[in-house]
C-alpha cells in the first residue's frame, strides 16, 4: 500500500465522516463507486485501478467533501518517486521489437505498390494489344 494514498485517504474519511456523509451519499453525487470509495480510504485505490483514474477520484472525492482537490493531489504526490517527462520505460526489448515491425511493414507497403504498378502495367499492355490488333 501506499503511504501518501493511505494518509489522504485516512483524511478524506475523517472529514467525511466530520460532516455527517454517508459513503452512500458521496456515491451518488460523485458516480464513483462505493467499493472505489472504500479503497480510496483504506488506501489501496492504487491496486484496483490506473493511478490517473485514481488521482482523478481522490480530486473528485475531495472537492465533494468542500476540500481543494488540487491541493489534495499535491500533497499526495509529495514524495511520490515521479519520472522526468521523456523518461518513459517501455521494458526489455520493446523499441527493437517495434522497429522491426515499422521496418517490415515499409517493406510490405512498397513491395504491394511494385505488385500493383506492375499489374496496373500488364492491364495496360495488354489493352493496348488486343487494341492495335483490332
């Protein structure tokens, strides 16, 4: 579980239960599901869904509660291990794998438009065969 998550949910529920919300209420004005709700609280959203879908209900959820969901997601991302922007994983192999794919399908588009130009030619030839004939 994670701690930042497990924190802001702890608050989330405190607050909640502070004003007197039941978590049936807060399902239904925010059409986040109550077993979605319940994870947020417990802390464990994290292992049920993306974490952008997460984010998005902890700020949902919050701004309900009358809280700033930015300033909610702030504080949860504080000391979340975050990657530089182009720093993307693709995992072992991938970008070979997807350069050999980008390769063989140039080389099939180009060998289908030799294919087509040489049976559009051959159309062609013999069109104008059987006409010079006749």
């Amino acid at each position: 579980m994670n701690t930042q998550f497990t924190r802001v949910g702890a608050f989330l529920k405190e607050r909640r239960e502070r004003s007197g919300t039941a978590l049936q209420d807060v399902e239904t004005a925010t059409s986040i599901r109550l077993a979605f709700l319940k994870a947020i609280e417990e802390g464990s959203i994290e292992e049920h869904i993306d974490i952008a879908y997460a984010r998005g209900f902890v700020k949902q959820y919050a701004n309900f509660l009358g809280i700033d969901g930015d300033r909610v997601l702030r504080e949860l991302m504080q000391g979340r291990q975050q990657r530089a922007p182009g720093d993307f994983h693709y995992g072992i192999g991938s970008i070979e794998k997807r350069r050999e794919v980008a390769a063989s399908s140039w080389l099939i588009r180009r060998a289908l438009s030799i294919g087509l130009a040489l049976l559009a030619g051959g159309i062609l030839w013999q069109l104008l065969r059987h006409f010079a004939k006749g």
